[in-house]
C-alpha cells in the first residue's frame, strides 16, 4: 500500500443485506473508478483504493445512491463493528400476522376467510417486512444491481396485487384464490425476514476471534507523570497514549500498549497474542505486548508503541486484511452472483408466459413465477466461500497463527513440498558461545580475548543474522572499533575495514572437528591473519522430528536449505529426517531451490523472517516462525507468533479441510437452485416453500462453515 498514485481508504459497510448486496457495491465502485476493492460481507466491511485525484466522498455518494452507506473506520482497534443487529422485531410482528393466514388454509373459521380480515393481514404483514428490506431493493434495482431482496419484493408485491384481484374476480374460486395468493405474499416476507434472522447470528460468530481481538485493547489506563516522590497517576483514555509515556498496570488489567517493564514483577497471560497459555514471568527489562493481561503483580512499563503500531493493533490490521484477499474459487460464485438475480427475473418471466400460453391458468402459471423469485437463493453462492474463509482466519488467530489472507489458505490445500531454513527454524536460534579461543601468533605478540570480542562485536553489530545478533549480545561490554566499511556476505562471513586500514573478518572454520549437529566454530582474522576461533552451539526445536514425521505421514515431502557447512547440515537433515538437503547456499540460492522444486508441485517455505524474504516470494506459500511481531509482519504470508513448529501440520489440514467446506458450499447453493427452480417451474415447489426453502439455504451454508472449527483439526494440534 505504497503506491503514491493510489490511496486505501477503509470503511464499515450499513445496509448490505446479502452477499448480492456487496456484488452490488463492488460493481458500482469499480465503475466509478476504484482501483481496488476488497469486501467482506460476513465482517461488513470494505477496503478501496481509488486514484490519489480522486475525492473519498464522491464514492461515498456512489454507494449511498444504490441504497448503502459507508462508515469511515478511523482506527484498525474498531475495525470489527458489533454485529448488525438481526431484523427480528420486524420478523415476529410479520409472523404474528401471517399465522392466522396459515390457519385459515387448515381451519373454517369465518372470520379467517374475510376478505378484509385476510387482505388487513397480508397487507400489514408485507408493509412491516417491506420496511426493512424494500427500500434497498429499490433502490438498488433502480441503480442496475438487482439484489436477492429485489427478488423478494418483486415476488411478495406481484402475489399481494394478484390477490387483491382475484378476491373480485366471478365465482367461488375468487376468494380461495385470493386467500392464497395473499398468504403466498406474506409467507414469502415472513421467511426472507427469518432466513435474514438465522443468517446474521450465524454470521456474526464467523467474525468472532475479530472482535475478541479488539476487545483486549483496554479504553482507559493509568499514566504516571513525574519521578520520584513527585510521581503522580492519572487514568486517562488509551487514545490518548503515546510513544515514550510511562503507565502502571495492576493485577487484572490489560496492558496498553507495547513497552518495557522498568519497574515491578508479574505474570502475564499472553494466549489470546500469541495462543500460548503458560502464564510468562514479567520482570525489570521485559518486553511486553499490547492487549495481554497481567494475571499477578504490578508492573510499570515504558510504552514505545501504542494503537495501531502496537503489536496487538499490527495483528487486528493484518486480520481485518486478510479477510479481504479472496481466494480463486470464490471468483466462482462472484461471477455467478454477478448475473444471477437479472437471469431469475427474464426466467420468471418466461415461465409465467410460457405456462400461460401452454394452457395453463393464468394464476397458476403466475404462482409458478412468484416460486421461482421466493425460492432462488444467490445469497448462498455468495456465503460459502467468504464464511469458511472467516471461520478459518478466526481459528488460526486464535492459537497465534496469523494468515494474511484466504488465497494462502486455498494455497495451503495444495501443498506437496515442505522446506525448511536451518538456523532459526529447524534450531531455535538462540545461540550461546560456548568457547573462545586465542590464536598463537608467530613472530608477533599473540592479542587479548577482550581485544578479540571488540572485533567480533564491532563486525557482527552490522549484521541481522540470528548468529550476529547473538554475539552482540554476548560481547555487549565490549568496545566498538571504528570501521569504514562492512561487506555481509552471509554464508560465507562478514568482513569489515576498520579506520587503520585493517581488514577484519569472521567467516565459518573449515576445518571445524565439532560433532555436536548445533555446534560450529567460527575464525576471526585481521590481514589474512588468524586471531582465533569462537565456539558456537545453538539447539534443535524439540518438536521438528515429530514434525517432519507428521508431514510424511500426510504425504508431503520434505526439505532443507541452508547457507551452513555440508557436514553440519548432513547431520541435522540426517537427525530430523528430512528427504532432501542442500547446503551453504546464499539467499539468491534458496530462491533458484525453490523456483525448480515448483516445477514438481506447490511448495510450503517456513523460515525465521529474518532472512528469507526471497525464498519466501518464490514459494507459494511462506511462514515466518521467528524474528518478532514487526519483522514477522513484513515477511511471510502466515507467521506463527509463538514460533512453535508442531502447529505446521495442522495447519495444512486447516487449509485443506477449508477448501473441502468451501467446495462442500458451492456444491450445495449450486445444487440448491439447480433443484429448487426447476421444481418452481414445473409448479412442485409452491412460493411459500419456496421462499422457506431459501431462507434454509443460507443457514446450511454459514452453519457448515461454522463445523469448520469443529472437524478441521483432526491431529488436535490446534483444538
């Protein structure tokens, strides 16, 4: 979203009713001049980039004038509005007024068959529905984007008028026909208001893990000015924070933002950040997390990023995004809701002449027309992709696993290759140095270890290996020296030019007699000149044997990239088990591995997001495991917050179980309308059951994406 000639623009959607309500709003938009749009109907809500010339307003307008209004979304903290609140008022009152119509088809009573009484019914019945939804439909058919509810109004008004008519027309079979073409229209609004009733409750628990996420930004928190004895706290709204103030949180509270503790010592429960739900120790110097909450203690924290640059804000964001990046197979049902409602109109129609003109009774043949709009059903084309997709993303959040998008997701289905970077992936990557040596020197005195780490630190400070940033750490007391230049040549070291004139270098020891498969050796030089040797050892990831195993047990094949020695990687692809290696390669290496493994199959990459952002734009989908919540947000199409390896194989069989549920979906809302118009054609499906059928239509496809937390999982990793 760099792009200078574009601007994205964030808003909550009101008013769109159905997923033929959003193909609706994106038609419109794009036709104005959007350059992107990205809507989720579960979640309403919109992204749009339109040209930077252009005025946000005037698509605001657009949308307003097919009968939907967008609500800027200042913040990414309330991105997730509160579920729009189901129609049920309008639906109870509507049937309360269409059961005595029902009654009278079943029962004699008198009062039931009186023609005012029944028209007094159906006309309030359809009045209080037709409130609710008539006016988008409207306004959205005037506009050129038909929607379900164009559908349903059509349907409801024809029957309705019909049934005035017949109510006047000659002989005994007026007033029966009357009775149930006018209980045919209130039957047809009372179930489009239930269908709309089930479907927003069933929506709004897709967008659950959303809305949970924003509920652990706290709205208030106590801020400390002044030190010392002059210190003084002052609860103030969590808007109001910036970087560099200093807060205090108590036990039961949630933390504001993301800082470092500088006084006090707690626990904190991090689970619903990072999925993890062993409580963490919190002391002087740690670092601690927006939105987590401190189950014990008190802590005082310097924040250093607050609201949407925190970590909990950069979460929320990237989940709201990743709901808007569609997958392939929804191209699907957007193609087919782009047509759909215009299609059932002139096939209504049709129907309604043909019968007639066959010799069928003029209001036979209109009930045909009137089944087939009550029972057509476009929504349920719409939903059976957008809903798993939300379900999926919700689930994964939930256990620390951020997906940025439901294209990864649809990816994930296709995975036959997984590969692995050593350092930081396959090993934890934090290393300790577990020896160092000085080098005996001919002809010359042999230089200090202190004069050693001064050099190793100076070198590995310009360097963002995992590697490096554990030297620094360890050599932190150590003076800087001066360089002029710094050349990080990764695999094989780094080599500096210092004021002097001296070429400094650490590069990997060839001739490392070490055993251990994390331990290596590294040898520091000046002019060619060797100083000595440092002793590094890192540690495997308890879980990746069992990982690998998981993975061949699913059918995939394994394997291993890394910019280390031969040897040292032999051994760990031989400890692991992995099926393929490939040793000291560069980055540009690991790009050209996975650019012909993609020849044989779609390839999953997991590496520490550190250093791996061309291995990951090669493969086709990338996880980063490591490397903390900001740099893990730039790389990376999945990152796992908590870094846990074991959580990998469930995820490939979230998204393959994703993709059946979606499929599962379309096959039904295509399969529903390819039974259900037929039947209303041929006069089998009569329109209230028809209008019933296709309110149950959308509450089988939301419910079926909502079993998607249930079955998806059937290694347990994640349940």
């Amino acid at each position: 979203m760099t792009d200078p000639a574009r601007l994205y623009y964030r808003y909550r959607v009101e008013g769109m009713d159905c997923a033929s309500c959003a193909a609706a709003i994106e038609r419109e938009l794009k036709k104005r001049g959007a350059l992107e749009v990205s809507l989720n109907y579960a979640l309403q809500s919109l992204l749009i980039a339109i040209p930077a010339e252009e005025r946000p307003e005037s698509f605001i307008d657009a949308v307003k004038k097919i009968g939907y209004r967008l609500i800027p979304v200042s913040s990414q903290l309330t991105v997730a509005p509160p579920p729009a609140s189901p129609p049920t008022i309008h639906f109870i009152a509507s049937l309360l007024l269409t059961i005595p119509l029902w009654l009278g088809m079943v029962i004699h009573i008198s009062a039931l068959h009186d023609p005012i009484v029944t028209l007094s019914l159906a006309t309030a019945a359809c009045a209080i529905g037709l409130s609710k939804i008539g006016p988008g439909a409207i306004r959205s058919a005037i506009g050129g984007y038909p929607t379900m509810e164009t559908l349903i109004v059509i349907g409801a008004t024809t029957s309705l008028i019909a049934g005035f008519g017949a109510y006047f027309m000659a002989g005994e079979e007026g007033p029966i026909m009357g009775h149930h073409l006018v209980e045919t229209a209130a039957s047809i609004i009372t179930f489009a208001l239930l269908g709309q009733v089930l479907e927003k409750r069933a929506l709004a628990h897709t967008g659950e893990a959303m809305h949970d996420l924003v509920r652990l930004s706290p709205e208030t928190a106590v801020i400390v000015r002044g030190v010392g004895a002059n210190a003084e706290t002052e609860r103030v709204a969590c808007e109001t924070l910036k970087a560099d103030d200093r807060v205090i949180v108590n036990a039961g509270e949630r933390i504001p933002g993301d800082g470092i503790v500088y006084w006090g010592d707690g626990l904190t429960d991090e689970s619903l950040i990072t999925g993890e739900s062993e409580l963490v120790k919190k002391e002087r110097g740690a670092a601690v997390i927006a939105g987590t909450l401190v189950s014990s203690g008190s802590l005082k924290i310097r924040l250093n990023r607050v609201g949407e640059e925190s970590t909990l804000g950069q979460i929320i964001t990237l989940l709201a995004d990743s709901q808007l990046h569609r997958p392939q197979i929804q191209r699907i049902g957007d193609s087919v809701g782009a047509v759909f409602v215009p299609a059932v109109c002139v096939l209504s129609i049709g129907t309604v002449l043909v019968s007639w003109i066959l010799g069928i009774p003029f209001i036979d043949a209109l009930l045909r027309g009137i089944a087939i709009l009550a029972a057509s059903c476009p929504c349920a084309v719409g939903l059976a992709t957008p809903t798993a997709i939300s379900v999926a993303l919700g689930r994964a959040a939930r256990h620390g696993i951020l997906i940025k998008g439901g294209d990864i997701i649809e990816a994930l289905a296709s995975i036959k290759q997984v590969g692995f970077d050593k350092t930081g992936t396959i090993t934890t990557g934090e290393f300790s140095v577990s020896s160092i040596e000085v080098a005996t020197l001919e002809n010359q005195e042999s230089i200090r270890e202190s004069e050693l780490r001064s050099i190793i630190r100076s070198l590995e400070s310009h360097s963002t290996h995992p590697i490096a940033r554990s030297l620094t750490a360890a050599f932190s007391d150590a003076p800087l020296i001066e360089l002029s230049s710094v050349e990080d040549r990764r695999s094989e070291g780094i080599r500096g030019y210092s004021s002097l004139g001296d070429i400094l270098e650490i590069r990997p020891n060839p001739a490392s007699d070490d055993t251990k498969d994390t331990a290596f050796s590294l040898i520091v030089s000046r002019n060619g000149v060797i100083l000595g040797r440092i002793t590094i050892e890192d540690e495997l990831h308890f879980d990746a044997t069992q990982v690998v195993a998981a993975l061949h047990r699913q059918g995939r094949t394994t394997f291993l990239l890394s910019g280390d020695t031969k040897e040292r990687v032999a051994r760990i692809a031989h400890h692991i088990a992995v099926e393929n290696f490939r040793a000291e390669c560069s980055p540009t290496e690991k790009l050209e591995e996975i650019r012909l493994r993609r020849t044989k199959g779609s390839v999953l990459f997991i590496g520490d997001g550190v250093n791996d952002s061309l291995a990951f734009s090669e493969a086709t989908v990338g996880i980063a495991v490591r490397g903390g919540a900001e740099t893990a947000m730039k790389s990376g199409d999945i990152i796992l917050l908590n870094g846990q390896l074991r959580l990998i194989p469930s995820l490939l069989e979230l998204g393959a179980a994703t993709y059946r549920t979606i499929v599962q979906n379309l096959f039904w809302a295509f399969g529903y309308n390819l039974v259900a118009i037929p039947l209303a054609m041929g006069g089998i499906l009569s329109p209230s059951y028809g209008a019933l059928a296709m309110a149950l239509s959308d509450l089988i496809v939301v419910g079926n994406s909502l079993l998607l937390a249930k079955r998806a999982l059937p290694s347990g990793e994640l349940s």
